[in-house]
C-alpha cells in the first residue's frame, strides 16, 4: 500500500509535535490573545497586564510542566491553541482543571448526587 507523501509527512510533523509538547512547555505565541480582535477598541485590553499574566503563566507552568501527564499536557496544548490564539493560562487552567478531577473520589459516578433526577 502507498500512502501520498503529504499524508506521511503530515503524520511525521504531527508526531514530533506530540513528541514536543511531551518534553517541554511549548512556546505559545500570544500576541494575538493580547491586543484586541481586528484592533476593536470598543472591548479594552489591558495588553502589558495580559502579557505579564501570561508571562507568569508560563514561568508556573515550566516549574511544574513534568508533574502533569503527557497525555493531558498534548491535549492541553491543543485545546489552549484552538481557534488561532493561545494562551499560557489557558494551558495551565486545562491541567490543572484536568489534574483536580483526576483526584475527585468516585470518578464512575455511582453514586448520585442529590439533585440529579433518577430515570
């Protein structure tokens, strides 16, 4: 069988990317997430506080980056890039949010809540 060298290059780059955002926190351009949508004023943006929260979010995120599972951090990443901006705090949210789950007693929910309705 002969697969299109498109299709394997594809394949390779998305492997190394999977690869890389396993080893080290990625470098995530966040210029976009910064500055207003097509330069719209009307929602104002503090753009030296966003880059210095970001900043921050980065600085947090490569001390504690080996703590969080490479399957969450792949995942993460993507899900903190979608949609043509990214964003450190949205990455470190997603982890942690993932990891605090992750520790939640009875994950298989067999016991209801209270105010869930019985079928």
């Amino acid at each position: 069988m002969r697969f299109p060298i498109r299709i394997v290059v594809l394949a390779a780059a998305s492997l190394t990317a999977a690869a890389a955002y396993a080893a080290d926190v990625p470098a995530l351009d966040v210029s976009k997430t910064c500055k207003p949508i097509a330069n719209d004023r009307s929602f104002a943006i503090d753009s030296d506080r966003c880059f210095k929260t970001e900043k921050q979010a980065r600085e947090q995120l490569a001390r504690e980056w080996e703590n969080f599972p490479a399957a969450d951090r792949g995942l993460c990443t993507q899900t903190a890039t979608m949609g043509g901006t990214a964003s450190y705090v949205e990455l470190i949210t997603c982890l942690e949010m993932k990891r605090d789950v992750a520790k939640l007693p009875d994950r298989n929910m067999t016991v209801r809540p209270a105010a869930l309705p019985t079928k």
